[in-house]
C-alpha cells in the first residue's frame, strides 16, 4: 500500500501523526478558552499544509481539493482547533487570484461584501457584515469577497480595521461578528473570469461549506471509531455491550452516516476541482447535516451517561458536529437552494441533471 | 476494518449510450401506467426485454461468445440506471442479468455457459432464485430442501418461496442441501442447481401480496430430477457461490431507485398546484442530495467490483441507507401534496403512489433484511 501512497494520503498521514499526538484534552480546553494555540500551528506551518491548495505559482503545494480532502477529514477528526481549514481555502482562493499570501492564520468570511466605487485617490473600500467569523478573534487576517457593479474582489481585511463583536457558539470556539464599515483592504485582487464564475453568486461561501463537510465527515468517523471501541470495552449484564444487537445496529447504522457523509466531503472537493464548486457543497452540505444529527445522536446513546460528562471527549465531537452542521449554512438552507433549482427545472430535468451536471473550469 | 469508498468518475465517452438508452426509452416508455412503473425493475414483460435484448442490453459484460456485449461495468451500469429512472420492467431478464448470467460465467460448465448465456442475452431465458424456504428466511443456512444423489444426477425435495417471479420464469438456480447441515457445518453442504422450471414435479403457487397481485411464489419440488450436468460450481460449495455475488446484488442502483419515477411526477404536481414554497424546496432538496451521494456511492462500490475486489461491507452499507432513501419517498409525495385518498387510474402520479405506498415495506426485506445488513456491517466493524 505504502508504495501506492500518492501525495494526499502521505500528507493525511503527517497530520494525523501530528494531531494523534499533539490534540489532547488540555489544549481543546484552553482553545476554548479563547487562547490561539501558536505552537501547534508552528508544527502545521512547518508541514506546509497550509499552502497544500495554493497554486505553485503563489508557493504552494498546488494538490488538487481531492488530493487535500484526506489531509483536512483527519484534521476534522482530531477536532483540530485551529483556522486549517480556512488558511487552505483562503491560501487557494488568494493564490488563484494572483494575490501574496500573509504566511498567517486566515478567517474567511462566508457572506459576500460590498466594494465600494475605488477611484485612484480613494483606493479599495470594503463593506459588509458576517454574522457567525470562526478564528476572527485570534487571527489578524480576514479574506472576503467583495463586489459592485462591475467586479469581484478578493479583499484580505486587517483585524484593526474591522470591528468584532465576541459570539458564543456550541462549538466554543473563538470566533466573532464582523463589521466592516469602508475598510481598506491590506490587499485585494480582481478575481479572474474563470474562478469568479466557478465560485458563482454565492463567492467564499461553498468553499466554507465544502471543507466544513470534510471535517465533519472526519468527526463522524471518529465517533464510529470511539463507539467500536466502547462497544467492545464496557460491559453491561456480564457481557461488553457490543453483544447486543441493538448496540450493533446501532453502531452499523452510524458507520452507513460516516460513509455516506465521506462520500459527501469527497463529493464537494472533486466538484471544486471540476468547476462545479456550488453543485459540490450545496449536494454535500444538505446531506452531511442528517449524518451529523444522526450520528452524534447514536455516539451519545451508545455512550450513555459518561458521553454526557464535560470530563469525556465526546462533546468536542459533537459539538462541533452541531455546530458545523449550522455553518456556512445549514443542511437546510442548502437543501431548500437544491430544492428551488430542481422545482424551477421540472420533473423532466430532473434525471439529466444528476447524471449531467454543467461545470465550469478553474484555471 | 476499513471502509473504503474511493471515488469512481463516469467518463463522458459513455454520454452517446446514455443518449441511445434515453431515445429507445421515450419511444416505447408510452404506454406504461404509472402502477406498472411503479413495479420498476421487478416488472416482467418478455416484449420489452426482446426489445433490449436486440440493443444488446443484456448480458453486456460478458464475452461475445457467449453472446455478451463485452462491454464495461460502466456501461451496463448507464444502462442500468437509465431504465431505473424510467421505472422500466426489468423482471424478466433482470435476475439472469444481474445474478445467474455472472454465477455461470463465473463457476458454470462451458456447456452451461454456451446453453444459457447467449439466451439470456437474447431475452428468451428467465432467470429466477431459490434461496429462501417456510422456515429459512433470514437464517438462510438452515434450509432444508434436499438434492439426493439419483441416476444419471439428481432428485430435488423440498420448498421455496418468495421466488420473484417464479411463476414466470423458465429457469430457476436454487440452493440445495446435499450434505453437511449439523450445527457446526450449517454452511457445508450446500449445493446450486440449475432447474428448467418445466421440468415435472415442481408446483408453483403464486402467493398473492398485500398489493392483491402475485409477485412471488411458493415453489414445491417432489421429487424432480436434475441431471448431473445442471450442478453450477463445485457440490458442497453452494454457500460461498451464492454469497459471493452479493456485493453486486447490493450496491447497485435498484437499492435506491426503486421509487425514482415517482419524483418527476411530484416535481411537476407541486408546481402545478402548490408553487414551490420552501417546505416543498427543502423537502425535494434533500431527497435529491441523499440520491446523489448514494449514486456516487453506488459508482465507487462498482469500481472496487471491476477491479476484482469483493467489498461486501460497503455493498451492505449501500443497501441499507439506499432502502432507507428509497422508502421515504410514499411519504414525501404525502407530506408535500394533499392528494385524495384514492388511486386514480390514468393519473400517472396517484398510481405511482399507491403502488409504492404498499410496495416499500418489502425493500428492506429483499436480497438481505436491513437487520441482517446491519449485524454484517457491525461484525465487519469488529464488534464481536
């Protein structure tokens, strides 16, 4: 198998060796406690992950989103607390647009901003508001698409000149409310043509939604792995609970949610790659959230009442299912845009565009 | 255990096929009522089979000397889920397509081969399974229908049932006791036969559903003979040959298309009578989602299949969450229509759903209950 290992999975392995040994308990804990944890990002800096979407030209690894989804599925599933998956999407999205990367943490903003009508006394302006900025709080750097009339612009924002407001969310993560009243861009970059129209209406946001995805997918797969595992260690009436065949079905109907919700984060990166980016996530966000749902939901019946203890680890799976689940929208939100092109279509169109979605070409 | 689903991309050159099986669809997709649709692959009409036979639909993957189209598994699988789409009746060559074709290329004599293969091709052999009996159902090794040595081959004795259309069919390959059955060797002893359904001494007794129609039967064999030449495989082996198949049997589209037909249809009522409000688009947005992923993953089971691999845990999976998609639907077109509580003849719509309505209890009890799906799936996961 070694020898098969291309360059994704060799990547994967580094990052689950790393995160397997540096993720512990304490460290999830001062995260969310709003700390950013500097030294585990070194370690994630100094493998070079963060620039593994980023085009060579910016001075990246250039792999491919499909190449990349094993890397970030294992961060998911050591419910890595840092901004990776957001670097990765701003370092590609940055790097394809011609623009220097900030060799920092990166949040990105899911929503899309307004650009301002840039004259050459003036420069770039930039305004808007998100309303849910994971990283934002302990990042300097925030990337958002901004538009007007007539262009698109990836703007990298400095925290100085935006204002944040402290959220809580389920996940306990840092992360803030965004305003940006007539900003000034630490350096911004017409998106090109192809890119522009690949990313569609919706800009950064199923980028978001896409490595959302493949990190949940990652967190479902762990909590199959815990779930095997105590099905097999704890024992009930003589016997390890993994007997009984309402455990066991339980546990196999979970294991169908990880597979299928791999599938999903799979699905959205190779639909990246494809230039059908908005088909990818919407299809992979909807059907990720009932995997999610379901899936914490059997972890935390398989557990009982030890599952339920602020001293077990589930809850940073599953809180972090729960809230990812909402982000970038939620399955329902995506599921109701899915729902309003196939009803706009026609039932006649409905097969055609399964077995033939039109995408278009990043370059 | 791992669980592997790697990604499987239909190569645009299988667009033209596509296009052919959509044409020959619309021209003779006409004159099917939305209940016939409804019975989807499970359908027999021998007229539509000739007619796909002669596209040289059937048997694709197989050599041209038996008849075979030698064509991918990707393109029968685009056949495949074309015809799905369309709700088309697949019964009468779909078990020797799918099933027996592939056993006896696999494990058949070069005289079975030559005699059966290029007839199943051709649309003229029907293919039935005889696996389960009155009292093996799930626990299908405690069969007892026996095959005793006799002049020149066999006698068979014994019961089968659920036989889909075995009351139709020319030919049976049935699993048959020729030895072993104590506790400890439930497995052995086990033997496939190939059965001419004329053969004398086999009553079929169609067992009438609670659709009021008969779509399967009970099947009683006394004393029938089979000549030695009809054995498939070794004698005694009869578990492993019928088991083997089983991650093609599960994985493939007719796990989750079973009710496709009745979404276009839903599609169209709702936005003729209600606008697509956002119940209506979250409603449709999911399914269509759940539908897409299974597909892929249907796809990338397919793939470890060609490659010679046997992945019957992700077969099993597809089966599962496929039945548990393809069962939702009666209840979407419920949830998103109120439509009267009749069954309209001529509304395409009202009889696809009051088909599926009483159909979709048995998706999940055919080829594998969901329970015997998921004890595999947990004991593949390393529960013990």
């Amino acid at each position: 198998m070694n020898d098969e290992m291309n360059i994704g999975e060799l990547l994967a392995d580094q990052v689950d060796k790393l995160f397997s040994r540096e993720v512990t308990r304490e460290r999830l804990i001062a995260v969310e406690q709003g700390r950013f944890d500097t030294g585990l990002w070194q370690n994630l800096d100094d493998m070079g992950i963060c620039l593994a979407l980023a085009p060579e030209s910016a001075g990246g690894v250039g792999l491919t989103w499909q190449e990349a989804e094993p890397a970030l599925r294992i961060a998911g599933s050591w419910a890595a607390p840092v901004p990776l998956a957001e670097t990765m999407v701003a370092a590609w999205a940055m790097g394809h647009a011609g623009m220097d990367l900030p060799g920092a943490p990166m949040a990105v903003a899911g929503e899309v901003f307004q650009l301002g009508e840039n004259s050459p006394d003036s420069g770039v302006r930039v305004s808007g508001a998100s309303a849910v900025t994971p990283w934002i709080t302990v990042c300097d750097h925030l990337l958002v698409l901004a538009r007007n009339d007539r262009e698109s612009r990836l703007c990298l924002l400095h925290r100085h000149d935006i204002t944040v407001e402290d959220i809580e969310t389920i996940a306990r993560l840092p992360g803030g409310r965004v305003d940006v009243a007539n900003a000034e861009p630490l350096a911004s970059a017409v998106l090109p043509n192809t890119l522009s129209s690949a990313l569609g209406e919706l800009g950064l946001l199923p980028l978001l939604a896409c490595v959302r995805t493949v990190q949940m997918a990652g967190l479902i797969d762990r909590l199959l792995e815990l779930c095997v595992d105590y099905g097999n260690t704890r024992e009930q009436f003589g016997r390890p609970i993994g007997r009984f065949q309402a455990i066991q079905h339980m546990i196999a109907d979970l294991a169908g949610q990880s597979a299928a919700a791999r599938v999903a984060g799979l699905y959205a990166c190779r639909q990246i790659d494809k230039g059908a980016i908005e088909q990818g996530a919407t299809v992979a966000k909807a059907r990720i959230g009932p995997a999610a749902t379901r899936g914490a939901e059997i972890a935390h019946q398989v557990f009982g009442a030890i599952g339920f203890t602020d001293e077990h680890i589930l809850h940073y799976y599953s809180r972090r299912l729960w809230q990812w689940r909402s982000e970038a929208g939620s399955e329902h939100w995506w599921a109701e845009r899915l729902g309003q092109q196939v009803l706009a279509r026609g039932g006649s169109a409905l097969w055609p565009s399964i077995t033939d979605p039109k995408p278009t070409t990043v370059e | 255990m791992t669980i592997t689903f790697n990604p499987l991309e239909l190569p645009d050159s299988l667009s033209s096929l596509r296009r052919e099986v959509r044409d020959f669809l619309n021209e003779v997709d006409r004159d099917w009522s939305g209940w016939k649709v409804g019975h989807s692959w499970t359908g027999f009409d021998r007229d539509f089979t000739r007619a796909v036979a002669e596209r040289g639909w059937i048997g694709m993957t197989w050599p041209r000397r038996y008849g075979g189209g030698e064509r991918s598994h990707l393109e029968r699988f685009v056949v495949v889920e074309e015809m799905l789409a369309a709700g088309a009746p697949l019964g009468a060559h779909w078990f020797g397509d799918r099933q027996s074709g592939p056993l006896l290329l696999r494990l058949g004599t070069e005289q079975q081969r030559e005699r059966f293969l290029p007839a199943i091709a051709r649309g003229e052999a029907s293919f039935c399974i005889g696996l389960s009996e009155p009292n093996a159902g799930s626990d299908l090794a405690s069969l007892k229908a026996r095959a005793t040595p006799a002049d020149g081959g066999w006698r068979l004795n014994g019961a089968k049932i659920w036989t889909t259309n075995g009351h139709l069919c020319d030919f049976m390959i049935g699993l048959f006791r020729t030895g072993g059955g104590e506790d400890k060797a439930r497995h052995q002893g086990l033997s496939q036969f190939l059965i001419d359904m004329q053969s004398s001494g086999i009553n079929v007794r169609p067992i009438r559903d609670l659709t009021g129609e008969a779509h399967f039967n009970e099947i009683f064999f006394d004393d029938v003979f089979v000549p030695a030449d009809m054995l498939v495989g070794q004698e005694g082996d009869g578990w492993r040959q019928a088991t083997s198949e089983l991650a093609f049997e599960r994985s493939q589209p007719d796990r989750f298309m079973s009710c496709f037909p009745v979404l276009p249809e839903l599609i169209d009522e709702i936005r003729a009578v209600r606008g697509d409000d956002r119940l209506a688009r979250r409603e449709i947005g999911h399914t269509v989602a759940d539908l897409i992923i299974l597909r892929e993953m249907s796809l990338s089971v397919l793939g470890e299949l060609a490659e010679g691999q046997a992945p019957a845990q992700e077969a099993a999976l597809v089966k599962d969450l496929g039945n548990t998609h393809e069962q939702t639907y009666p209840n979407l077109v419920n949830g998103l229509l109120d439509a009267p509580a009749t069954i309209d003849t001529g509304n395409r719509l009202s009889e696809l759903q009051g088909i599926l309505t009483q159909t979709v209890p048995s998706f999940s009890l055919r080829g594998g209950t969901r329970e015997i799906l998921r004890g595999i799936i947990a004991k593949g996961l390393g529960l013990k």
